[in-house]
C-alpha cells in the first residue's frame, strides 16, 4: 500500500543549526497522528517543509510514488495537501461564504472564469452550503470573516481545508487560543473528517491528543524521539525527559 | 581615453551627488521603512535656502551649506511630527507613496510661490570655480569637490553608525525594533534623530549637487523616482549599497548620455530593471519580514 | 451579536447591478452632453482618462498591487491607435481593437516582471517600467514623433455615419458609449471567480498559494486585462485629441491616476469613475488659473485623504448604498 504522504531523512540547516534533524515518517489512508513536542522543537517549521513554505537542506517528501520535494506550493495543494494555519489566515474582507467558495471553486478548476458570477454557481453553492451546515456555521455565511469570533474564525479555517478535500490534512494547533467552552466543536469536526484521509495533527492540548490519535510523533530539537501510540508516549523515557515534567495532568500509565 | 575621462568624472562625481543625497533616505527607508518619495523635495529646499543665503544674505558659501542644513531640518520638524510619524513601519508602501507624493506637491507649490519657478543658481566660491590641473588633464574643481564630500559623508556616517552610542541605537532600533523597545531605547527619539540625519544630509546633497543637479520647482518630481531608485537598488540601510549603486547607476547613466543622449533614461531604467530582478532587496540589503 | 443571516445577495433580477449601473453613466453622460456643449472635448478627454484610472483599479484595488507605472499601458496603446490611424487604418473600431491589443500586450509584459514581487521591490519595477516604455517612446521618434508627438490622427466615421466633428459630439458619445459598455463588462467581471480570487489574492497571497493557487500567472492575466482596460482608453484618446504626446507614457500621468484613483476609491470601480470626474474637474478649473497653486492644493489634498480618508471619498457613499440594501433585504 503505497503511503499518501512519506518524509524520509529530511533536514533543514541554517548554517550548522540543525532545526529539522533526519526526520522520517509516513502517513498512510485512515492515519489520525499526532505531532507533538516542546515549544521550539520545529513542529510548525517542519509543517512549513512538508508543504513546500520551506525548502529542506536535505531529504526528500514523497506523495504515494511521487517526489514532491521541488514541487511548488499551489501544486501540492492540487495534489492534496492541505494544511490549516496556527494564527487564522484566511481572507479576511471576504466573506465566510467566498472564502469557503473559493476553495471549492479552485479545486474544481473553475476559478478562473471570467464570467458567471461566483458564489452563485449552484454546484458551487450546494457545496459550500453542506460544509458550513456540517460545522454548524451557515447562518454566519454572508458575513465578513473578520467580524467573526475567533473560534469561528477556526472553524473556517477547518471548512477550508475541508472544501478542497485532501488526502493529507495537517492540522496546526486546530484549537490553539480558541475558548474551552468552543474546543469541543473543533474536536467534533476532526472526528467528523472523512475516514479514508490521513490527518496530520501539532497539538499541544493532550487531551484533544489522546482523544484524536491512534498515533503519536515526539519531536525533540528537530529530531524524531518517538514514534508510536499514545499509551506508550507518557511512559517513554526519553519524551519524559524532553518535556521534564511540563505535563502536569498527562495521564500516566502505570 | 579623453572622453573615457570625462565620462568618468562626470559619471563619479553625479554618483556622489545623489549618493550624498540618498544616503539619507536609505538610512531613512531601513530603519523607519517609509518609501519617503519626498526626500527629493526636502534636498530641494536645501538647495533653495543655500541660494537665497548667497544671493540675497550675501554671505559665504561654506555658510550658506550650514543655514541650508539647519534650516531644511527646521522646516521638516513640524512634517515628520505630524505626517511622517502616521506611517513610520506601515507595510503598505501605497499609503506612503500617496502620502509622500503629496507633500512633495505641496512644497513644489510653495517652493513656487515663494522663490519663482526659474532655476536658481548657487554661487560657488572662487576656490571651487573654474579648472583644476592635476596634471595629465584638467577636471572642473567642483566636480573633485562633490566628489571629496561624497567621500566625507561615506566615511562620517560609517563612523557614526558603526561607533558611536547613538549608532549602535540606531542599529539595534533596525535589526530589532521590539527588543530595542524593551530595552528602553527611547524609538521614537531615534526615529526623530535620524529623520533629522537623513533630511540634513538630503540637504547637504541638494546644495553641493546644484550644479549637476539644477534647483528648480520641478526638481523634487524630477528626482523623486531617481533617489528611491538608488536606495532600492542598493539596499535600504547600507552605506555600502547607497554608494555602490551610486556609482552604478550614475555610470549607466552618464555613458548612456554621453554615446546614445537619444535613449535618454532608457539605460538607467534597464540597468535597474535587471537589478532589481536579480536583487530584490537590493544589491546590499536583507529582506525584512 | 445575534448570529442571523445579515445579507442575502441573491440576485432576483439578473443583470440588476450592470444594468443599474450602465443607466446611471448614461445619465451622466446626458447631463454632461445638454449643460455643457461647449466642453465636449474635455468631457470626452476625461472619459479616456477614466479608462485608465478604471485599469489601474484592477490591479491596485482589487489584487493590491502598487504600481506608479500604469500610464505605459495607456500610452502604448495611444501611440498605437495613432500609428496606424496615419499610416491609413481609419475605422474607429479597428483603431479601439489595436488599441485593446497594444495595450494588452503592453500589461502581460509590465504584469510579468511587476507581479514577480511585492512591496518595495514591485513598486520600483513598476516606475521603472514605465520609465522605459516613456525613454523609447522618446528615442523612437520616426515613430512616435517624439517630444513632437504624434499628429494628424484623423479617424474615418463611426459604424461608417457619424463623422467625428469639430465640437466632439461624435467622440463624446462614442467615447460614452464604450465606457458603458467596458464597465458593465468590468462590474461582471470583478464579481466573477477569477475577479474574487484576485481580491482574496490582495487579502493574502499565501494563503491562496495555501489552496492551490498559481498566484503569479493570475497577476500576469489580470494585468493583462487590466492593459485591455487601459488600452481602451488610449486608443479613445488618440481619436478624440487628434494628438498623442509623450505626456501620455510620462511619470505624472501614471502618479496623476494613482492620485485620482485613491481620491475616489479603489476596489469599487464606482471610485475610479468618481476620482477621475471631481480630479480633472478641479484639476481643469484650478490648474487653468496656476498650475503651481493646482499642485499645492493637490499635494494638501492627498495629504488630507491619507490622514483622513484612506479609503477614498466613495467609501461613505457605497457603504450608505450596501445598509439601504440591507435594510430593504430583511
């Protein structure tokens, strides 16, 4: 079975500084895994390498058969390769409804007409319409993204992602800054992601760990420390060291 | 080989010239990140309070580059307190360039109304007039004498930035604003400092320059593009990138004028066309974030 | 804030918009035809002008690009249209296609080396772009004139009829004609899929990259069209004045746009238009007295828009437009 997205020996040095050191993984169809790691450890600059934001020193990522490592951007992102932000980038003078429209629109290769007025094109509108009712954000559609709330805004940010359906999501820190009472909607939508897609998480929140993961990377000083489920993450000798007991309430296993 | 002499001298001493005068904006541009398309109309002024000085204050020419300094930095006080602080570090160069395209227009205008639109001539002294022999040729003194400045300039500054007090301020405020901040560099008072820099050296380069750069209303929409065409092509910040491109362009130029004065600017542009491709931030410059 | 459904932009009519706005320009242009004969020429000039400030709205309203080097785009286009009006094509229409193609090509060369980078470096291109394109059409001079310019443009009829006159009635509604007809297309344009991308590419770029987008090959067409727009205009020009001068490719006319094009807006269209209209009005009343007095108050002027109303001076005027319409929505 050939892996939807593979990294192998993937480094990134600025001049002797190691900041991503010999990382290898694979994410397979159904993968739900988990990055995670102490602040600092290169979690968002090796995101910023698997789609293509930065160029590795050395390494290479693969999509099933094929090298990605040259490929740009925007084609990644045609491949399947979708990722969501930390600090909410969407665009913001636009509405929630073109943001999510725009995505659809582009992935079904019809952004760039001149004609035909955008968001109005049915299939483009069912569409949108069914992403947002799933998140239960449809009735904020017409207005401006950034009259929004921030949990919503994150929600958005998720829709998007959602619209231009991936093979490989990754997900940086979906909840990050979003209010306790709102976290439990974004857990619903992660667990609500389409079975066959693997999903990429950086998450801090241990609890939205262990209830999302079937699988956890450590990422320690820009290296791969531990590879494995969530049950043997706290118990795992060298993770505790790296965090040194920064994790107060993580469950132990005993 | 006479006329590789001259081009050259005339090439220097113009690349002199507007190295003296965008100096100032490029320190201007990398520490306060304002596309300052003014700097031309302020180094105008200079020009305009030199010639006045001579010409109706009667007095020497060496003072007359004093008044014109302070009195150009006297007149910008009240722009940079009440315009330039509104758009200090904006990331969008549009707001800037319509703010600063408007008060270039406003000193055209008053610039007009005070002094006449014809071209105003600053009297050089008799030790700067005329040739100077230095030998094998002839070279027309004032050219040696910008020339000279421009060299003074570069290696005052490079002094002041690189070891003095208020330098190493200067320094940090660019590279790193925020920490600066925190460790109670008074910014503001940077910004004010060096904005009264940049506008005296502008000055400076307006009176020295008169002769190859002519003071008239239209010199500060004249030489708007050329000034911020030199500090993006050397680099915002860098000594060594306003003097290189100086250099650079002030050649390109001139030859161009010189073996093909039909082309006009076609060649300066060119030149800064394929450089600006090559090096976006200029030949010496970094990209900020 | 009660999360309720705050705008439906279903349109109940189609066309509404466009239709809506063609009648409101040819309303205009009326009022402009009956109150003032006398001033056809300039009206007819300050239409060719909108073309432009219209052109740079594409580029700098709706995909954020700064430019002060949009005049080339314009002045090629002129200069086309005049070229081979004197070397013997006549029909207005073919002079407006030379001048659509000139201008087209003139924008997919300046988008491709202007849209390649952003910020400081884009905005330097652009003036050095259209520093060239002004340097050749100087040394070009067995073909542009020179600082002559180009003269004689004299047009054959429209649609084979109408004669362009001595008191520029034909130039003016022929000129009114295409601006309603160039706008309504723009309106449906900028509200098309690629018109949205472009404005969601001004937001932030990356984030287009993020979902897939080519950003660079968008910029580039969208100048292109943007040069369409412009060239339009140029050709427009050069049949109404007869004349095509260096003024057209110079500096201040790529700055004088910006200017006119910040007064009334950007990102609205209805901006370009009204920036163009009370800009050359002003500029035809004032500058006629000083021009030095003109670029003061010009200069005051911007200095007082930056400060006071970044957004232009259409931006209360619409957005009274948008809660009249919500209003009447719920």
């Amino acid at each position: 079975m050939t892996n939807l997205l593979e990294a192998r020996n993937v480094s990134l040095a600025f001049g002797g500084l190691k900041v991503t050191n010999d990382v290898s993984f694979k994410l397979a169809a159904g993968d739900r895994v988990a990055l995670i790691g102490p602040n600092g450890a290169g979690k968002t600059t090796l995101v910023n390498l698997i789609t293509g934001d930065l160029a590795p020193t050395a390494g290479h990522f693969f999509m099933g058969d094929d090298d990605i490592t040259s490929v740009s951007i925007p084609e990644r992102v045609q491949r399947g390769l979708v990722r969501t932000f930390q600090t909410t980038r969407l665009f913001a003078n636009l509405t929630v409804a073109d943001n999510v429209a725009l995505a659809v629109m582009q992935r079904k290769g019809i952004s760039k007409r001149f004609f035909s007025s955008s968001t109005e094109l049915p299939e483009v509108r069912a569409e949108w319409r069914e992403i947002l009712g799933n998140l239960g954000l449809d009735r904020l559609a017409y207005r401006k993204v950034i009259e929004l709330a921030y949990g919503q805004q994150r929600l958005i940010e998720l829709a998007i992602g959602l619209a231009l359906r991936p093979k490989v999501l990754l997900l940086d820190e979906p909840a990050a800054g979003v209010p306790h009472d709102e976290a439990p909607k974004i857990l619903d939508a992660i667990n609500a992601l389409p079975a066959d897609i693997a999903v990429l998480m950086i998450e801090h929140d241990m609890d939205l760990v262990f209830k999302f993961a079937k699988r956890v990377l450590v990422l320690s000083a820009g290296r791969l420390i531990f590879e494995g489920s969530p049950k043997d993450v706290t118990a795992d000798h060298e993770v505790r060291r790296a965090y040194l007991g920064s994790y107060a309430d993580a469950r132990r296993v005993d | 080989m006479r006329l590789a002499l001259s081009i050259l001298t005339d090439a220097v001493a113009y690349g002199m010239a507007l190295f003296i005068i965008s100096i100032g904006l490029s320190i201007m541009m990398g520490l306060m990140r304002v596309v300052n398309l003014a700097h031309g109309a302020f180094a105008m002024i200079g020009g305009y309070l030199a010639s006045y000085a001579i010409r109706d204050l009667h007095v020497h020419y060496s003072v007359a580059i004093l008044l014109a300094v302070v009195g150009t930095i006297l007149v910008s006080i009240p722009f940079e307190l009440l315009l330039y602080r509104r758009i200090y570090r904006k990331s969008d160069p549009l707001i800037q360039v319509l703010m600063t395209i408007g008060i270039t227009f406003l000193i055209i205008g008053v610039m007009n109304f005070i002094f006449g639109p014809s071209l105003k001539t600053i009297a050089l002294p008799p030790l700067l007039s005329g040739p100077l022999d230095i030998g094998f040729r002839s070279i027309p003194t004032h050219r040696l004498f910008v020339i000279a400045c421009g060299l003074v300039t570069a290696l005052a500054l490079w002094l002041l930035i690189e070891k003095t007090e208020f330098g190493i301020k200067l320094r940090a405020s660019v590279d790193h604003s925020g920490m600066a901040d925190a460790l109670g560099i008074r910014t503001e008072i940077i910004y004010a400092a060096t904005f009264a820099l940049a506008i005296g050296l502008g000055a400076f380069g307006g009176v020295v320059g008169a002769e190859i750069l002519p003071i008239e209303p239209f010199y500060a929409l004249r030489y708007m593009v050329t000034f911020l065409v030199v500090v993006s092509v050397g680099g915002a910040g860098s000594i060594m990138g306003a003097l290189s491109a100086s250099m650079l362009l002030g050649l390109a130029d001139t030859t161009g004028k010189y073996l093909a004065p039909e082309f006009g600017e076609f060649f300066f542009y060119l030149t800064v066309i394929f450089i600006v491709f090559l090096f976006p931030h200029g030949l010496f410059g970094r990209s900020h974030a | 804030m009660t999360d309720t459904v705050s705008h439906v932009p279903r349109r109940t009519i189609p066309f509404a918009q466009e239709a809506g706005g063609a009648l409101a320009i040819a309303a205009l242009g009326a009022v402009g035809y009956f109150l003032f004969p006398d001033d056809l020429a300039f009206l007819t000039r300050l239409i060719g002008i909108s073309f432009l400030v219209l052109s740079l709205d594409l580029v700098t309203g709706f995909c954020g690009i700064a430019t002060l080097g949009h005049a080339a785009q314009f002045g090629v286009a002129a200069y086309a249209a005049g070229i081979a009006c004197v070397r013997g094509v006549t029909d207005p229409l073919a002079l407006l296609g030379i001048g659509i193609f000139a201008g087209t090509l003139m924008g997919l060369i300046s988008g491709a080396l202007i849209a390649r980078f952003r910020g400081l470096p884009q905005l330097v291109l652009s003036i050095a772009v259209g520093q060239l394109v002004a340097a050749l059409a100087n040394k070009l001079q067995w073909l542009t004139g020179g600082s002559d310019g180009l003269s004689g443009i004299s047009p054959g009829k429209v649609f084979g009829i109408y004669n362009f006159d001595m008191y520029s009635r034909t130039a003016y509604l022929f000129s009114l004609a295409v601006l309603i007809v160039v706008f309504v297309a723009l309106t449906r344009f900028v509200r098309s899929p690629f018109g949205l991308m472009c404005r969601a590419i001004k937001d932030d770029d990356l984030r287009a990259k993020m979902i897939g987008v080519a950003v660079y090959p968008r910029l580039v067409i969208m100048y292109g069209v943007s040069g369409a727009v412009a060239g339009v205009g140029g050709a427009l020009t050069a049949m109404s004045t007869g004349v095509v001068g260096l003024d057209s490719v110079a500096f201040e006319r790529s700055a004088e746009v910006l200017v006119m094009l910040v007064l009334g807006g950007a990102g609205h269209l209805w901006g370009a238009l009204a920036g163009t209209v009370i800009f050359m009005i002003f500029e035809h009343i004032v500058a006629a007295a000083n021009p030095f007095h003109w670029m003061t108050l010009v200069g005051v002027l911007l200095i007082g828009i930056v400060v006071f109303a970044p957004r232009g001076l259409i931006e209360p005027v619409l957005s009274l437009f948008a809660r009249f319409r919500k209003g009447r929505a719920s």
